[in-house]
C-alpha cells in the first residue's frame, strides 16, 4: 500500500505530535550521525521539543567545542566583511579627496595665474563649499584641543589644591601639637642632673 503525501502543517492530536515528533527526532540524529561518519563531518545539533525539553547531538567532540568553532567562524566572517566595507569606503573617500584636490588645484591656478583656466561656475561653488567646510573642521579640532587643555589646567588645579589643603593639616597639626603639650615645651628644670661632689 503506497503512503500517502504528509501535509506541512501543525499536527492537532497531541498523541499524533508527540509521536511524530519522537520518530523524526530519532530519524534526524540517525542521519547526523550516518552524515558524520560517512563525510567525517563535523556537526552539532540542537532540538527542543514543544515542553521545552532539550536533545542536542555533537559529533567529533563536545557541543561546547563545536560552538567555540562556530563563534570564531562567524567572528572571522564578520571581520572579513567588515574589513571589505572599510576598504570600499576608504577607496570612495580617496576618489572623493581625489575631486576635491583636483578642484582646488584649479582655484589656486585661477587664484594665482590670473584667471588663466577659466573654473566654472560648479567649481567655484564646490570650492567655496569645501572651504567652509574645512574651516568648520579646524575650528571644531581648536575648540576640542582647547577643550582639552582646559580640561588639564582644571585637574591640575584640583592636584594643587589637594597638595595644598594636605599641606596646611599638617601645619596645623604640628602647631596644635606645639601649643598642647606645655609640660613637655615649658620645662623650668633641665631633665638631666649633673653630677656635684659634696665635702663632708
């Protein structure tokens, strides 16, 4: 008797599920494991069932190995494909440098040849552009160096004052130590007897 096509969809009996679930479950780990030793192939699987219980399967070693392998796998891919983006953004801020470089060099022949190599008005722009922007970005890095230099003048300050504040305890622990002790500072007898030869 042939079998009938299974349809893709959720089991509704619970027995039915429960069942299915345990065969295929069965059947799944089989065929891991067939497809390791046949291919010598590395695999880990994981399956939780509708409770939430947990079957996991780890050929050629423990699951905690292969996820290690699997994490510095994906770490490189992502390195990978982060250093391709980093190079096709460095290439297309050359280029773009590059324009501008070239724009400039044509204001500075304009600037210094007398208008020789007429810029058209486009340029002129771009060039007005780019110089606005690059004053914005040397006054933004004076602001942040002076930013900077403020910001150490102030730790400096708090250093200073903490040294200075150390400084007067400890005067004033000196004197207060001068001022309450005056048996010791006011002695009306030297603390040594001399030795006196009595004739009888």
């Amino acid at each position: 008797m042939a079998r009938g096509k299974v349809q893709m969809r959720r089991i509704e009996n619970p027995v039915h599920r429960q069942v299915t679930f345990c065969k295929r479950r069965s059947g799944l780990l089989k065929k891991a494991k067939e497809l390791s030793v046949l291919c010598d192939a590395e695999i880990g699987l994981f399956i939780f069932s509708a409770h939430g219980k947990l079957y996991e399967l780890a050929t050629n070693g423990s699951m905690q190995g292969l996820l290690e392998k699997y994490m510095k796998s994906t770490r490189c891919y992502v390195e990978e494909q982060a250093d391709e983006k980093q190079v096709l953004e460095s290439k297309m801020e050359v280029n773009m440098l590059k324009n501008e470089i070239e724009v400039l060099q044509k204001g500075l022949r304009y600037m210094f040849e007398g208008g020789a190599g007429k810029m058209t008005l486009d340029e002129l722009r771009i060039l007005e552009n780019n110089l606005e922007v690059w004053m914005y970005h040397i006054r933004s890095a004076k602001m942040d160096i002076m930013s900077q230099e403020i910001q150490l003048l102030k730790n400096k300050e708090g250093i200073l004052k903490a040294a200075n504040k150390c400084l007067q305890e400890q005067m004033e622990m000196q004197y207060d130590a001068a001022n309450t002790d005056p048996i010791m500072t006011n002695i009306p007898y030297p603390l040594t007897v001399q030795n006196e030869i009595y004739q009888y």
